[in-house]
C-alpha cells in the first residue's frame, strides 16, 4: 500500500490483504486513530479518560526483550497509544500460542505470516516517519511553540515506539517459536534495521534483552529459608518478579527517571531489593521512586485503585498496603506501629544512591 494517499479517508485498516484480526498498529497507520488528525475528542483529557478504563491484555509468555527509552511518555495521548501498540504485540503472540496448542500443522504457516506482516509494517512505518518528518530528535526537543509542534512531538514519539514495537514482537516469535522458523530465517536486530528498512543501525538502539540469568538466579534471598529444593526457590523467585513486573509494565515504571537513568544491571539489583524486602520497605522505595504520584498524576488512579494496583503486584491484600501508603504523609492518622513504611524512608533513599553510585 502506497504512502501517498495516507490521508484518504477511504483508506481503511481492513485494506491490510491477509490479515485475519485488524490491530490496532493498522488504525494507527491508515485507520481513524492517525495520531495527527485533530479535533474536539482528541483532548488530552480525553486520553486520561480512556486510560483510566483501559483493559490491559495480559501475557501468556515470559517476554524476552523491552524497548527502553531514555524519554519518558510526556502526555496521556502518548500514554495511551503506546498502551494499544502493546496490547497489539501481547494478543499477536498469545493468538500464535494458542494457534501451537490447537494446531500443529498450520502453526509454522502462522508464525511466517505474522513476521511478514510485522516486517512489511516496519517498511510501512519507516516510510511513514521520513514522510512526515517525525524525527526521533523531535521527541528530545524541549521547544514546543503550538499544538502543531506537541502534536508533531507526540506522532514522532508514537511512531517510533511503534517501529521499535514491531521489532520487539518479531524477536519474541523468534524466540518463543524457534524450532518452528529455518535457522537461515533467524534474524537479528542488526539485520531488522540494515536488511529490511535500510536504516542504519547502532547499539544505541532502544532494544533491550531482559537477562534471565540475572532475574532468575539474581532473585534468591540469602534470607529465604524453606525447606524446599533449589530449584523451587529459584521458581518462586522468579514467578514473584513476572508478577510485579507484568503489573507495573503497563504503567511505564521503567521509565520512571530514576528508573531510566540505571543500566540494566543495576535496575535488576532494585527490583530485586523492592520484591524481596518487606511490603512497608517495597512501598517506601515505591514512593521514594515517584511511581505512586505517577500513577496518579499521569494515570489519574484514585487512591483505591493505586492500593488494588500495588497489593496485585506484590500479591498481598489492599488493606496492608493502603495503610503502608496513608503512613507516608506525615498528618496520617493511620496506625504508625502496625503500618511502617515511613519507617523506611531513609533507608530506601540510601539503597537507591548506593546503586546508582555503583553504575
């Protein structure tokens, strides 16, 4: 499909030939959710109503890479698309899962359609950014003059999260789906960029690997004492990371910037220390990180939902954390000696200077 007519509205998503489900990457492309159109019900008030009641699709697999970007999603429009992009990338490999399990037969036929798909809109999307100029340096530029200027900053952050989102979903198929694709097939992120959309490519690139030999055998404290073997240990370790991580993905968490300012080494080493303490230490670090004011400034969470947000993260009940959070603000009247997280304050401020120090 052709570039030039991007803007008709006769152009619809459904014109993807061969795509079985319309995703949300092809509305966003061609479709009524072009990130440029304007009007009444693109309000950024808007955005935060609809971020509120968004349903997040959730995983049926470890993830094996993230996209990492330095510039944290500066408004709920963005906030929002990228949440669409990532429901898009989880429901196209949880659909190829349960395509493996129902069958065998046609899964290496799906599985090399998805990456032609995926491969084709990186083509489309690349194309679509030099267009329209949505220059990855636009996303840096603080100098915003109109709403043309935020609105050109928010398609080029959207659209590059989207590229570096196609490139993220073809790498998982690769390695959840390995011995179903030809090993000359394999490609790497190298090759995505050089190969396919001819654009040069650097280690600065906003792939990461997540490194599950760091999550996995990292995640065991030296205080756990079960008398259980290693090797259940190190599961139940690493399931209490899947658990937090899958719940604070969707909210951005490491882009938080004291989270994105840390290498990946040592952004392993605080979520260790925030899932392996007490709830009253996890919640102060939560504080002490901005992760509970983001989620309310940006998300615009209520109290009720904050706590519902943290006790599913750290499987614990809502009770015990709200009053973990109430003990925070220093005119709380809630129960100080049974609810200690101002306790901990100091000692998470500390924590997190010793290891950015050690970065």
């Amino acid at each position: 499909m052709s570039l030039t007519n991007i803007d008709d509205p006769a152009i619809q998503p459904n014109s993807i030939v061969g795509t079985e489900k319309k995703y949300n990457f092809h509305k966003i492309i061609y479709g009524h959710l072009r990130p440029w159109l304007t009007g009444a019900d693109f309000r950024e008030r808007h955005y935060i109503d609809l971020l509120r009641n968004f349903v997040r699709t959730p995983k049926n697999s470890s993830p094996h890479y993230r996209i990492s970007r330095s510039e944290a999603p500066f408004t709920a429009k963005i906030k929002y698309y990228l949440c669409l992009i990532d429901n898009d990338t989880t429901e196209m490999i949880n659909q190829l899962m349960k395509e493996e399990k129902n069958s065998k037969n046609l899964i290496a036929y799906k599985i090399d359609k998805s990456r032609k798909e995926l491969i084709d809109l990186l083509v489309e999307i690349q194309a679509l950014i030099e267009q329209r100029k949505f220059a990855d340096e636009n996303i840096c530029s603080k100098e915003v003059y109109s709403d043309t200027d935020c609105n050109q900053k928010e398609c080029a952050y959207i659209f590059h999260y989207l590229f570096d989102a196609c490139v993220c979903c073809l790498l998982e198929i690769q390695a959840d789906f390995a011995k179903f694709i030809p090993q000359n097939d394999l490609l790497t992120v190298g090759d995505i960029y050089n190969m396919i959309v001819k654009k040069p490519f650097s280690e600065e690139q906003f792939i990461r690997e997540i490194d599950v030999t760091e999550t996995d055998a990292g995640l065991i404290s030296p205080s756990f004492q079960l008398k259980k073997d290693e090797s259940f240990v190190r599961q139940y370790a690493h399931e209490k990371y899947l658990t937090f991580m899958d719940e604070v993905e969707f909210y951005r968490f490491d882009q938080l910037p004291k989270i994105s300012t840390l290498s990946s080494v040592p952004q392993n080493r605080l979520i260790r220390k925030i899932i392996e303490n007490p709830l009253p230490y996890s919640i102060a670090m939560l504080s002490y990180l901005g992760y509970l004011d983001s989620l309310h400034k940006s998300y615009a969470l209520s109290k009720v939902n904050i706590y519902l947000h943290i006790a599913k993260a750290f499987h614990t009940d809502v009770r015990t954390v709200k009053g973990n959070c109430l003990v925070l603000n220093p005119y709380s009247k809630e129960d100080r000696g049974k609810y200690q997280a101002d306790r901990y304050l100091g000692k998470v401020e500390k924590d997190y200077q010793a290891i950015l120090e050690s970065s």
